[in-house]
C-alpha cells in the first residue's frame, strides 16, 4: 500500500472530520431515534431510516456500550440515565451477576453468565465512574471483577466464556474474544481504581493467552485454544490485541505478546487487508488465507487504531490514506455501513447500537 503525500496538518484534519461525524450524527442517533424513552435502554439497532429494528431483546452489553460511549464524550445526563438502567434492568437479584438480555418489556430473557457481557459492565463502569465520580459504579467494577475471578474461573488461569444462571454449570468453555475484553476491562478498571489489584489478575490473564491462544508460527492470537480443530485468525483481533497491550506498558512483560503481536500486526496486515481497497476481512485460516472475506466495520477501526499507535513511521505512514478509504467505503452521511462485501456492496444495513463503542475508541486514538 503507498504511503500518501499528506502533511500532519492534513491528518489532524482527517481525523477530526471523522471525529466531527461522530459527534454530529452518531451520537445524535443514539440520544434520540435509537433510545427506548419507556424502558430507558438503547434499541439494539436502527434501520436506514433512523427507526428501531423490531424489538425481540434488549442486551446488557450494548447498554454498558453505550454507557461507556457516552461517558467518553462527556454527556454526563445520558450517561447516569443509562447507568441506572443497567444496574436496574440486568442484574440478577437471586444468584448475582448481570442477565445477558431482558424481553421487550424489560423483564429477564436470556439469564445465561456470560462472560463478554461482564467484562463490558466492568469496562463501562469504569470508564463512568472515573468521569463521573460515582462510588456506586466503581463498586461494581471491584464486585463483579471478583465474582469473574471465582465464578468463571477455568483451569490455567484462563475463564470459562459462559455459564448457567447460577453459575452451577459451564456452558462455554474459554474463548479468545470474552478474554481480550476482560483485558480491555481490567486495564480500564486499573485506570479508574488505582488498586494494584488489577496489575495482579491482569498479568495471569496475559500469560493465560500467551499460552493458550498464541499460533506461534504467525504471532496471531486465535479464537480459539491453539490445537482446536477449524481455528481462525481475525484481523481485527490481532489489532485491537496490539493496541491493549500497547496500553499495558511494561504490565505483560515476560508473557511474550508484545512480541508475538509485532509479527501478528504484520501478518494480519499483509494477509487480511486488502492493498486497494483498504478493508479489513473478517477471518483468516491459520495459513493466511481468507476464511470469511466479509468486511465488518468494528475491524476498520480496530485497523485504525493500531495504524495511530504503532511505533513505526513508516507504518503510522499508512494512516491517512486508510482513515479516507475508510471514511468514503463504510461512513455516509446519516450513519454507517454495518459490513460490506469484498466488491464493496452492503452486506448488512441496520447500525447496531454496539458499534459506536468501536467509532468512539478508534477516534479517540488518532491525531488530534
């Protein structure tokens, strides 16, 4: 992919047009059209024309999405209405933990423990306790991190990916994506708490994934254990993964994945985005060739954000060029184009309330 000929006033101006998009479109969209005002949660999508998607489940984890982006742009209003429907709608009163969706009416449908859901009411609450100053919501980050630690714990430091609603049973044993998020958690709850804590459970956590989901001959981390039979690569896990434990400093040294992840980075660059187009495919066979060809928009910004945050010029080189060829292939002007296929035609048109958690973090990393 050629470097662009732009200055670094041209770049600050790219990113803060994308910045200016989110701030006048996204998240206006969210405020208004795409928030349920009777049950104070986010629907979980809107079509082209701005209208809900015809409501079967309300999840925890979009509304801590939400939270988290909402927090982050500072509406400290929305932010709190959405914090008390969160802590209101999805906890479980009998067993503990968060529900992972309630019905139409607000009332409890799926009650699985799901571990990605936890890990984003941690990482939204600290994110909105930080902001705000609400004790309440860095208590939940310090109960429900130590109900994930003795709950879904798995044998090699690892956590089970799901469980039964009272914990009694697995039923998802451990997955790469709940533990990169629970990473993503910890990291943001370190932030927010200063307790050391953190530092502790954060450094199992690293060397739990080095061991068991590093594919060591890309550097990669898989989806799923090394040695599971029909694996992936995902692209834009392998740089969300480069970005956190870029955040991490010096916490993971030792565990090998700051290593691992500079020759995962370039691996899933060269084999998973495409030169002309820029976009970013959704899976990789571990030999590098395409298993799922689909772009989705989440693993654009992902790209994104590991572009701003690499160490090397001539990498942060490539940024420009791939903020525009974002923003003309998955950006239009009142939304975004959830997934597009190789050719560039829409492959998904509603915009789930899930995704603007991705837009916020990828824009707050690049030039400002």
């Amino acid at each position: 992919m050629p470097s662009p000929n732009l200055d670094a006033a041209s770049t600050i101006a790219l990113a803060a047009a994308l910045r200016d998009h989110f701030n006048g479109v996204i998240l206006p969209m969210w405020r208004n059209a795409g928030f349920n005002t009777a049950l104070s949660l986010p629907y979980e999508a809107l079509g082209e024309d701005h209208r809900p998607a015809p409501v079967q489940r309300y999840r925890a984890m979009a509304c801590a999405r939400q939270l988290f982006v909402f927090s982050q742009a500072g509406d400290a209003a929305h932010a709190q209405v959405l914090f008390d429907s969160l802590t209101h709608t999805f906890q479980d009163p009998q067993h503990g933990g968060w529900f992972y969706s309630v019905d139409e009416h607000g009332a409890p449908l799926d009650t699985v423990k799901d571990l990605y859901t936890h890990a984003f009411v941690v990482f939204a609450c600290a994110e909105y306790g930080r902001r705000s100053g609400n004790r309440d919501a860095l208590e939940i980050v310090h109960r429900t991190s130590a109900l994930i630690q003795t709950r879904f714990a798995a044998p090699g430091d690892l956590f089970n990916a799901a469980l039964s609603t009272d914990f009694a049973e697995v039923t998802g044993t451990p997955i790469q994506n709940p533990l990169m998020h629970l990473t993503e958690a910890w990291l943001a709850a370190r932030q927010a708490t200063r307790d050391n804590a953190f530092d502790a459970a954060l450094r199992r956590l690293a060397g739990a994934v080095a061991g068991h989901f590093v594919h060591a001959p890309s550097g990669c981390i898989a989806e799923l254990p090394v040695g599971t039979a029909d694996n992936r690569l995902e692209p834009g896990h392998q740089f969300e993964w480069f970005w956190l434990v870029k955040q991490a400093g010096g916490l993971f040294e030792g565990s090998g994945l700051a290593e691992s992840l500079a020759r995962g980075f370039e691996f899933a660059q060269r084999f998973g985005v495409d030169q002309q187009t820029g976009g970013v495919v959704a899976s990789l066979e571990e030999d590098g060739s395409i298993k799922d060809p689909i772009q989705r928009i989440w693993a654009q910004t992902e790209y994104l954000r590991a572009l701003a945050s690499h160490d090397e010029a001539a990498v942060r080189a490539v940024l420009p060029r791939q903020m525009e060829l974002f923003r003309q292939r998955f950006l239009r002007p009142q939304g975004w184009f959830e997934c597009k296929t190789a050719s560039g035609e829409v492959a998904r048109a509603d915009m789930p309330s899930t995704t603007p958690y991705h837009l916020a973090t990828a824009f707050e990393a690049l030039p400002a």
